[in-house]
C-alpha cells in the first residue's frame, strides 16, 4: 500500500525525499511493536490511513496532516460553527526534539500551506503540568511556547507511555532510569497527573525575521 501511494504523492508534486521521510513511519512503528511484543508487526496499523491518502507528510522533524475538525474540539473558548480545514502536528518519535529543527519544519509547512490555516497539535508535550518537572530551557517547554494552549486533558495515557515505556496503575512501578522519568515518577507519587494538551501555533507577522 505504501508502494501503490508513491503516485499520489508524485500527482501532488511532492518531492521524493518527502515520500521516504514520510513512510519511515512504518519502521518507527515496527520498532514499537517489536518492543512491546517482542516481534515485528503493525500493532496501530489504524495510523496509516493517513498515509496510504495521502494525508500526511513529514517536513524534516514534524508531520503535518491536512484535515477538518470541529473547532470546538481545538479551542473551547472560540465557538466556530462546522467543520474548519487545520494543519494537525505530529511529533515522530526517534530523535531529539531540538527547537532550530522544529522552527525549520515549520517554516517549510508555512510555505507550503501558508498562515492563514491554523496549525494544531494534540499531544503530550503541551501538557501544562510538564511546566513543573522539566527545566525551563528544556526543549519540550520551548516547543510548548509556539502554541497558544488552548485545552487541556488531565486523563490522557500518551504522557505516560513516552515517558516510561509503559502504562501503569500504579505509578511506584515505573522505572526510575533517567531524570525525566525521576521526576515524572514523583510527579505522579504526588497525586499529579500527565495528561495532554491541544493548542494552536503562534505565527508572529514577523515570522520572516526568525521570530518565532
């Protein structure tokens, strides 16, 4: 299915290194299942409709997905009536979250799909709790500060899952291996919880100038 998405891709004028980048995807997920499992496979094969649509596509350190939603859904505080065209954010997994190469994704999204469509994301790393257990400088709250945070889920698994690996009832179970996972274990010891958060990019007027 992958192979047969090559022409889509191709028909969009995207280029082909795009396509690879893209489709890396299916070894990303591999990995986790061969971790979780212990064998090879596609456990969350529901993820790749995305691709195999043409729907999504990986700019350097992030995807962007074009897609409707229900506004309500991204900002409870704006009520806009239907449905409204986004660019969803994804964050892939495998490498370091540095902010110059998140700034660099952004920009090729923006010449792509321009300023006037909003950019949303949907993940864990918009928590506002994370504000409390990770340094300021850290480059998980710098990503934080391009959005505009615009709801919060305190139930959310997905915090849990990076973090440790794994999801547990009982916070004293995790792991204790790195830092973050030292903090966030206290964190949840606590009585704390690591939810997600939704929240829509800031996109200065000055975004020509390297503001952002």
């Amino acid at each position: 299915m992958a192979c047969e998405a090559y022409d889509c891709f191709r028909q969009k004028n995207i280029n082909e290194k795009v396509y690879w980048d893209t489709f890396y995807d299916l070894t990303l997920w591999c990995q986790n299942c061969f971790q979780e499992y212990g064998e090879y496979g596609i456990n969350e094969y529901r993820w790749f409709f995305r691709h195999i649509e043409c729907r999504i596509r990986r700019l350097g350190r992030l995807q962007f997905e074009e897609m409707d939603v229900e506004w309500k859904a991204v900002d409870e505080h704006t009520q806009i009536p239907g449905k409204v065209p986004v660019i969803n954010v994804h964050i892939p997994q495998g490498e370091k979250l540095e902010i110059s190469a998140v700034r660099a994704s952004f920009g090729q999204a923006l010449q792509t799909w321009g300023k006037e469509i909003p950019y949303v994301c949907d993940s864990w790393l918009l928590y506002p709790g994370l504000s409390e257990i990770l340094p300021k400088d850290s480059n998980i709250l710098k990503f934080q500060r391009l959005f505009r945070v615009t709801r919060s889920d305190d139930d959310g698994r997905e915090a849990r899952r990076r973090i440790f690996g794994r999801v547990s009832d009982e916070p004293a179970d995790y792991p204790e291996d790195t830092s973050l996972q030292r903090k966030a274990k206290a964190y949840l010891l606590e009585g704390k919880r690591l939810g997600s958060g939704t929240g829509v990019l800031r996109i200065p007027d000055a975004w020509e100038n390297d503001e952002l």
